[in-house]
C-alpha cells in the first residue's frame, strides 16, 4: 500500500525570492509545512486538531536538497506524503516540482517527534498510527 | 527633553532581499522589532521583562515609507525613538539608513496598545510611563 | 463605477504566526502582496507581465491597522482593490477578515510608484491607465 | 589543523517565534546564513566580493537537527566552520546554543556549489583554495 499523500499548487511570491532570482533557502520549510498542513486535512484530521487532541509534532530534523530555480509567479506542485519510521516518529517526505514543465525544484523531508503538550514524548494513540499507517 | 533613543546596526542578509536586489518591504518590520527591543533595553527594562510584569505591547498600527535602496550586506543604521502619544499607547518611531554613506533607507513608525494578557487594555503603571516619558 | 478588486482565501501557517499565538505583524505584509498578485492576473495581465513590458511597482508607503487575532490554521479571506491616486502611483486597499465569521483582522494599503527597469519614474502606458483606471 | 571558524551571538526576536513559543524551523537556515556571512568576512574575503570576483554559492543542501528551545529575546551563540569536501563544494557547519547556559539548540550543515554568475560549476580559483582550506 503506499502511503498517504496529498498535493498542492502555489505561486513564488517575491517574499519568497532572494537576489539570485530564484527562492531563498529558508522558504522552502514554509512550503514544507504547508504541504504537510493540508496532507493531514485531507487525511481527516487537519493538524490543528491534532494539538487539540494533546499531540504536538515538534520538527527534529530537516534535509532539503535544491534542484532547480524557481522565480517569482512560477506555478509549482507540492507533493507530499506521510511515514511513521517508528513508533516515536513521524516523517513527512516533499518534493517541489515546477507545474508546467515538471521541472525538478527540491525535495526533502522533516522527521517529528510525537510529544505531550508538556513537551514528552507519548506512544502515538490508536487514531494517529491509524491515519498514519493505515 | 528629547524622547529616549538608541541606535542598532546591522547588515542586509540574502534573506532580506528580493528579485529587485534591494530589501524586501516587509522585512523592514522585523527590523523595526529590533530597533525597539534594543532600546527598551537600553532604557533599563527589557521587553521580556515587561511581559513578565504583565504588560504587553502589541502592534496596533504601521506605517513605512521606502525611500532608497539596501543591497545584501550594506551595513545598515537604526535609530529608534519612543513616546506615549497617549495614556494607552507607546509608539516608536524607526529610521534606517546606510550606515557609511548617510543615504536614507527607510523611515516609519509603530503604534502599540498597552494590554494585560489577557488583552485587556490597562493603565500604563508608574515605571513605564517613568520609562518613556522621562 | 467600483474599483478592480478580487478575493483570496488562504490559511494561517505557524510560520506567520509568534509566541502571542496570533499572526505576526511583518506577515501581513506578504498576504497583501499575493492579494495584488491574484487581482493583477484577474484583471489580465500579471504583474510578472507588467515587468516584462518593462514597468515596476516597488512599493513606496505601507501602512497596516491591526484589528483582531488570527490563530494558526484560521482560514482568512482578504480583499484587494486598485486605484491611481495620481499618474505617478498605483495603490492597492487590502482587507482580511475570518472567513467564517466575517471578523476583522487587519486592513492597509499599499503605494507604489510606476518606474521602468531603471527605477526612473515613467508616464503609466495606456494599457496601465485602463487596465486600473478603467 | 582545524577548519577556520567565526562566533556570533544574536537574540531571538518575536519575528523567529511561533506559537509553540519557541523558534520556527526555517529561521534556523537565516540564522545560518548569517554565521557564513560573518565566517568569510572574518577570513578575509566577504562573500559580496565573492560575488564580484564572479564566484557564487548557491545553497545544494541543508541539514538541521533541533535539539533544545529558543525563546523570544534568549541569547544565542552560533559557531559556524567552513570546509571543502570536493573541489566542487563548500560546506558550513553551524551549531546553536544558548548563549548563556550552553545548552543546544540545534546544529546542522549547508553544502554549497561553487558557479559561474551563469551558474556553471567552475574551478575554484586558487585564492577561494587557500582561504578555506589554508
């Protein structure tokens, strides 16, 4: 079965552009969230209910590698899809790709921990691992 | 008297910039945080502070005129000052220029309210308006 | 006869938002550039098409009134219209509200001044004046 | 012999907060940037005259670990060291802790082509040689 998965379009905005003409860096982590915010609502339980829910997925590690420009008012897909690589963690996997031309722009990952509100970590309740792990 | 003031320089980074290779406009307002974070500081009370005795300040109001260019790595100059233009706002007023060459930048300003936080507005107490008012 | 004007729905990121658990000021200021972005292409001709035709619009004058919270995950409506308050400035009205409950965030304009890839002031082509002005 | 290395300290503004009350990811790669700027400029050779030597360093990679908190207005120390894997890379490697109690933050590496202003790879020029890897 392959995981969960979801895509969204945006467009570069000149926010996001640096003076080399194409996206700064750091931009692409926005991107990333936004990308994984609408995977888990689409899955059925947007990550603001997550929180509500008492599970926080604080960011522990980030790998982005660039491949390709992307300038201002480029149309770009975002695909996203969701893994747990265990019981502690889940990782979002993300590949950026320019809409028209397929283009490769980057791709990367962010590994979370599964924490309490309290910052602890918890073992994933039934609803999570679930939805993760079908 | 003239209202407290104090000075902060920096350099533009490429992430400030954008395709045009000047800053991007909305950078200006982080930089503006920095201006008055550094001079309540310097004033005695660091903002951290006022929070922590209950008072906090959010943004009510910007504004920003753009005036000249500033390119990744100028070294920028700004000069923040504060007033209370009344019993339930503090305003600090921000202007950035090059720091070799004297050429403006950027000037504006920032409108506060004086809250609890819970966001209730409150009486400014004695050591703010000693503070800012002199 | 009514301004230009068109509407974008989008979603608050943890990236716009801070630890008073609301937006952060200096984000306004990139939702009010994608809202003259969309209207730009709505009326017909992006503005990645007004550079290519050789005319810029570096923002000269933002100005933002805060009004209410935005929470992470809030889903906002802002509205943008266009005018030209001279030959020599366009001006873009912004205003964002709760999309549920028509609440209101925030609400400013940005000015900008009509300059060719030199940054030379120019008189607004026809297809300017008639794209804004009507 | 040890890799050349820079310190600078900065503070945590309300800019690099998010609501989980600590700093959000992808400011993490701007504090990045900000040590190889101060690096190279400490070495000798700030990267704008990279630039104008006609060298660029457009970002392939990064890589960040989170490992502690930052809070708003928190003093950070970030230590950034430089490196040559190939004939055709430089790396940065940072880390962040807190400034006061040492405690970590987060660490992490950007790995950087070294192009043309046309953006092919280029031999790196012999001065580029003996400042990073003496």
């Amino acid at each position: 079965m392959s995981p969960p998965q979801s895509t969204v379009y945006f467009r570069v905005l000149y926010a996001d552009t640096d003076q080399m003409q194409t996206y700064y860096n750091a931009r692409v982590l926005e991107w990333f969230e936004r990308g994984r915010n609408e995977l888990l609502r689409e899955l059925g339980k947007a990550y603001r209910l997550w929180e509500e829910s008492g599970i926080m997925l604080p960011v522990r590690e980030v790998w982005v590698r660039f491949e390709g420009r992307a300038e201002y008012d480029d149309r770009l897909k975002l695909d996203t899809s969701v893994s747990m690589p265990s019981k502690a963690q889940i990782r979002f996997d993300c590949r950026i790709e320019q809409a028209d031309s397929g283009q490769a722009v980057c791709h990367g990952h962010t590994v979370h921990a599964i924490v309490s509100e309290m910052g602890r970590p918890v073992r994933p309740p039934g609803w999570l691992v679930e939805l993760i792990a079908g």
